[in-house]
C-alpha cells in the first residue's frame, strides 16, 4: 500500500479529483489522505465516497498555533505553513510507516511508486525534488526544491527533520524571499526551507529520476519523444536521454473564462505541451462540469494567493493575459469537439 496525503479547498477540487483518477490508472493500491480546508470539499469528497480517499476536517486538525498566525496570511500562504503539518498529523492519526505528500495539481502518467522505489533503494528517510529550472540564478529565490513531491518515513530522523521543518512555516511563511539573517535561513514560503535538509539532517535522499517533477519551470529543457494516450516519453535535450514522464506539475494555470485558459507553459513546443495538457484539460473540464451540475459547485476563474492586496489584484486580474506564446491559450470546447470527431 502506498500512501499519499495532500490538501486543498473547495476552488482545487477538480484539480484534485483529476489527480486521484491519475493515481487510480497508474497505482496499484493506494490511500489519499485529504486536509480539506473548508467544509465544501470535505462534503464532496464524503459524498463521492472513493475508496481510496480518506478525508479530514481542518477544524479537527487545527492547533492554537496554526490559529494563531492563520488571520496574518493569505489562504495560498496559510496552505503553505500547514503542509508540514498535515504531513505529522496523518502520519499520527493513522500510524503510517511512511507517507509521502503530493500537490493537488499534480497528475501522474506512471507509477510512482517508480520514484519512492529509488528514495527506499538509497535507505533515505526523506526524499525531495529539484525545481530543475532551466536557469537557476533567475530563479534561485524560490529555492533548489519544490514542495511537491515529498516522501517522509516514520522514522525518529525523518520525524526529526519533519519537526524543524514545521517549526520554521509557523514563524514565517509567505509569498515572498527574504535573506538570510543571523537568526534565520534564507526563506520563501515553505520551499526555501528544503535547501536546509541536507545540512542539518542525514537521510536525505534528493530524487534523480528526470520524469518526476516536470513542470512549466523546466518544461523547455524536454522535447516529445513519444505519446500514445496518456504514456508520454519525453527526451531531455541536452544529454538526448529519454525517460517516462512520471508526473507532470500543471502550476499556474489561469483561467481566462470558464472554457478558455492561458496554460503558461512556458514553452513553444506545440507538440510538446498538446501531449501533456490537452488530455488533462479535458479530464479537469468534465470533472468541473460534473461538479457544477451535481453540487452546483462554479470552479470560477479567478485567483490569488497574495497576502499583499496589490499583488492579489494583479494575479486575479492582470496575470491571466501575461501571454508569452498565443499557442497557450486553449479553447476547451474546440479542443473538445475535436476529440469527439
């Protein structure tokens, strides 16, 4: 048995739902252990009544001391400050040997089981992934590793570094960097703090698989070598390596109305980027019709994750139509009618 764990409110329920049906089609067996952050998704998810997914009450979860910084941060950051957490919590509540937390807008395309194999085989107790941007110096302030992709066995050193890790998203966690100091390491939201685990911590195992942790940030290092269905091979150009897509991270989407989405991809490579989100674009509308239709539930379009007002509004408002390619806008419904013909 594998077991996952993610979080999210009622505005990523179709993305998490997209996520839980790529585990069904690529995992054998496997738990989803789900921090639902409002009662809407808790609701859902207890109606729907998947076998696999075993969800939990904030409420149930919340300690004076996430309440106490709760009102001082966004959601999106607040969300941050808890992943360390709820990563305790269940490995606690259900006395798991290991537990590995995912992002809710992930989707897996194989196994991946593939990459905790790969963690297990190197006796690590703690397995992190590489943001792999393409140019590090630009982009160092969001840190060397992505909270995306997580693996924590129950081991008093994993459990060890998992404790410093929430103590550190309690004092400080939000949507900015900030140097180090003399009374702390250089931070950015809860992803900075990774850098840290290797120099204070041993079994640290950083994930080699190129297939894991693919994303817009890195997406133009890979071309296409092959799709068939949702089996997508992939080659990285510099070394001309081919290797299984594991999992791709679908960040930054923005909806521009309910039908049309700028992907922000990041990359020109039509073929490319149609392999990877046209069959996941798909599988997210049906799922937000279905949601909208039984729960009358509207997804919506636009968010933030800003605790600053100014960049909120930019990120409702202005981020959507940031084009860098007119090939990352999509018509879901043409995309749609195409498939169908």
């Amino acid at each position: 048995m594998t077991n996952f764990c993610t979080l999210f409110d009622s505005n990523y329920l179709d993305k998490a739902l997209a996520l839980y049906g790529s585990l069904k089609k690529t995992c054998n067996e496997f738990l989803l252990y789900v921090m639902c952050f409002d009662e809407r998704a808790y609701n859902v998810l207890i109606d729907l009544d998947y076998r696999e997914i075993i969800p939990s009450k904030l409420v149930d979860f919340e300690t004076p001391e996430l309440l106490s910084v709760k009102n001082m941060r966004s959601k999106a950051e607040y969300c941050w400050t808890c992943t360390p957490a709820v990563i305790n919590y269940f490995l606690d509540k259900y006395e798991l040997s290991e537990l590995t937390y995912i992002d809710a807008d992930l989707y897996f395309f194989a196994d991946p089981n593939i990459l905790i194999d790969e963690i297990k085989t190197d006796n690590a107790n703690v397995g992190i992934i590489e943001h792999r941007f393409e140019n590090y110096e630009k982009n160092q302030h969001a840190g060397k590793y992505c909270v995306e992709f997580n693996y924590f066995d129950n081991s008093p050193r994993a459990r060890q570094v998992l404790a410093w890790w929430k103590e550190r998203c309690l004092e400080w966690c939000y949507h900015k960097y900030e140097q180090a100091t003399d009374e702390h390491c250089e931070r950015y939201g809860d992803q900075k703090y990774l850098e840290q685990f290797e120099k204070l911590f041993g079994g640290i195992h950083v994930i080699a698989n190129l297939g894991g942790g693919v994303a817009p940030w890195n997406l133009r290092q890979y071309s296409l070598a092959h799709a068939s269905g949702e089996q997508i091979e992939l080659t990285l150009k510099k070394t001309g390596t081919s290797m299984p897509l594991i999992f791709y991270h679908y960040q930054n989407l923005k909806y521009i109305s309910q039908y049309k989405v700028n992907i922000n991809s990041q990359t020109k490579d039509k073929k490319l980027k149609n392999a990877i989100y046209y069959p996941y674009l798909e599988e997210v509308t049906k799922i937000r019709e279905m949601l909208c239709k039984r729960y009358n539930i509207d997804m919506g379009f636009r968010k933030s994750y800003s605790s600053n007002k100014v960049k909120a509004f930019i990120q409702k408002y202005i981020m959507p139509y940031k084009v860098k390619y007119l090939s990352d806008i999509i018509d879901i419904k043409k995309l749609m009618r195409k498939s169908e013909e």
